[in-house]
C-alpha cells in the first residue's frame, strides 16, 4: 500500500473520531466501555470499506491510472493534513492508549489472586518466626538445665548419664561408645612395682635433717676421696711450669678446700645443734621449760668448738687474719684524710 493512501486513511479515521466524540458529548449518557466498543466497530468497519474501496479501485484502473490517481491523492491527504488541528490528533492518540488500557480491565481478578497468595505467604513466614523463637528459648532453658546438671554430676558421675550416646549440651564433656573392642588381657596376679630411687638425685628440699645426717654418714667415704685428689693436684701444681696451668690448678684446688671448709663447717654446726637438744631433752623433763638457739648463737658456738680444735700455731694463724680482716675493713669505713694548705 502506497504511503499516500496510508495518511488519507489515517486523516479519515481522525475526523470520524473528532465527530463521535461530539455525538458523545451531546448524549452524555453512554459508557465508556460502549463508547470504546462503538470506536473499536467503526474502526473495523472503516478499514474494511476502506479495503473494499482500494480493491475495486486497484482492479480497475490500469498502471498509468493508478499513478495518476496516486499524485491527485497525496495533493489531497497534504491538503487535508494540514488542515488537522492539534487537538484532533491529540484526542486520537487518547482514544488508542485507551483501547490499550481495556486489555487490563481483566486484571483485577489476577491481582486478587496475587493478593490472597501473598497474604498467605506472608502468614507462613510469621508462623515459622514464631516457632524458630519457641525453639530457640526452648534450647535456652535445656541447655541452662543442663549446665546445672552436669555442674551437680562433676563430683559424681552417674551410669546412666554415661549410656546416654547423644551430649546433652555443647558444654557436656565427650562421651565414648561402649561398641569398642576390650581388651583380652587380664592381671591374675598384682605385682606390685619397684620404685628405683638414687640418693644423689633427692632433693634436699623435701628431705628431713635426719634422713640428711644419714646420707652424709653413708657417704662419707666421698669426703677421703676428694682430700686425696686436692693432694694429687698439689703435687702436680709444684711440676707444672704454664701459667695457664698452674691458675687452672691452683683455682680448682682453692674450690675443693673450701667446699670441704663449708661442709666442715655446717658439721660443726649442726653438733652445736644436737648438743643443746640433748641438754634441753634432760631440763625439760625435769620441768623447764625449752629454750631454742638462734642462728648467731649457733655460729658462735661452732666458731668456739672451732678454735677448741685447732693447736695452738694455728689458732694464732687464724686468729691474726681476722685481725688483719676487721682492720682492713674499718680502714676502708673511715673517711680520707683532707688536705689543708697551712
């Protein structure tokens, strides 16, 4: 179909369009429904004289007519265009958005549906809230109740809590199964085991003074031993001619004597101690009360015996280097002497 007969039929769809619009008006008393009814009719009834027209004219008329019949037509469709007013088109434009729309009218039953199915989920989804809540405060109080049980079962574990297979509660310590395989080997007899225990490797902390005393006098022999190797190492500090050796020799057998001083010397000590028990066991069983010594007088007492041991050359020895030893102290005590310019 040529474009010119496409805008005759367009220009004359929009008059008709402008006159029932009128007629519409005048009556005011029609639906819209039958007034959209009516248009969508004269619209088909239009196209199918309009149709019926372009056939009897096509079937007619020759080429050379046709096209002479063309250009008369587009003079008379511009002619008519421009004649159209604005507000023709614009009630025609109306009119086909309304036929649009009618399609929709069906809708509201859908939209009902859609409505009702929405209703229902959303009544689904508050019923599984309400029982997710239920359930979580459910689960609250069972694993309260079973904290508190398994706090009164810590002391005493009962057998029924044991064949239980599932845990009462995350807090609930790991159960074993009883669908292990036990072991066959069975102790007839009870042996009872054998503690080896070293002496050297005792700790002095939890040993008594008289389990000490008795270690000490079982191992005495170790005391001879180490005498004879200071005697051997003397010996060969009088050969040796290195510097290096001979401080070696000399540093080591300065620690041996006095590792044996200090072991003589808590001997001491510890006689002064189990000489005054011995005295005070007697008083006290004639009715005195006990009198317990202190460490300065037990120092003192162990220094006494000590010099009561010694010959009288040595005691002047020893006796003369305390001297010497207090003097170098309370020289080093008083302030240096100062200057004065006279």
């Amino acid at each position: 179909m040529a474009p010119a007969r496409l805008l005759q039929r367009n220009v004359r769809v929009a008059a008709r369009m402008q006159e029932q619009y009128v007629d519409e008006e005048e009556e005011e008393a029609g639906d819209e429904d039958e007034a959209g009814l009516g248009t969508e009719e004269e619209d088909e009834d239009l196209d199918g004289s309009e149709l019926d027209d372009e056939e009897d004219d096509s079937g007619a008329e020759g080429p050379s007519d046709i096209e002479d019949g063309n250009q008369l037509e587009d003079g008379d469709v511009q002619q008519r265009i421009s004649s159209v007013s604005f507000g023709v088109l614009k009630k025609a434009q109306d009119v086909l958005s309304q036929k649009r729309k009618r399609g929709s009218d069906e809708a509201p039953e859908q939209d009902h549906k859609l409505e009702t199915l929405r209703k229902r989920l959303r009544q689904i989804k508050d019923e599984k809230t309400t029982i997710s809540s239920s359930q979580r405060q459910t689960e609250r109080l069972q694993d309260q109740g079973s904290d508190d049980q398994d706090s009164d079962n810590d002391s005493a574990p009962s057998e029924e809590g044991a064949a239980t297979t599932g845990r009462s509660s995350k807090h609930a310590p790991a159960e074993q199964t009883s669908r292990h395989q036990v072991t066959r080997k069975r102790n007839v007899i009870e042996v009872p085991k054998r503690n080896i225990r070293d002496p050297r490797f005792d700790a002095f902390n939890h040993t008594d003074s008289t389990q000490q005393a008795h270690t000490e006098r079982a191992y005495s022999f170790l005391d001879d031993y180490q005498k004879s190797e200071i005697i051997e190492l003397k010996s060969a500090l009088k050969r040796t001619k290195d510097e290096a050796d001979y401080t070696t020799l000399r540093r080591k057998i300065n620690s041996m004597e006095n590792k044996l001083k200090s072991k003589a010397a808590r001997e001491r000590e510890q006689e002064v101690v189990r000489q005054h028990r011995r005295e005070e066991k007697g008083k006290v069983q004639a009715g005195k009360t006990p009198y317990y010594l202190k460490e300065k007088e037990i120092k003192e007492r162990a220094l006494v015996e000590k010099f009561r041991g010694m010959k009288g050359r040595e005691r002047e020895k020893t006796i003369e280097k305390k001297r010497l030893k207090e003097s170098q102290k309370e020289k080093r005590r008083m302030p240096r002497e100062r200057r004065v310019d006279g």
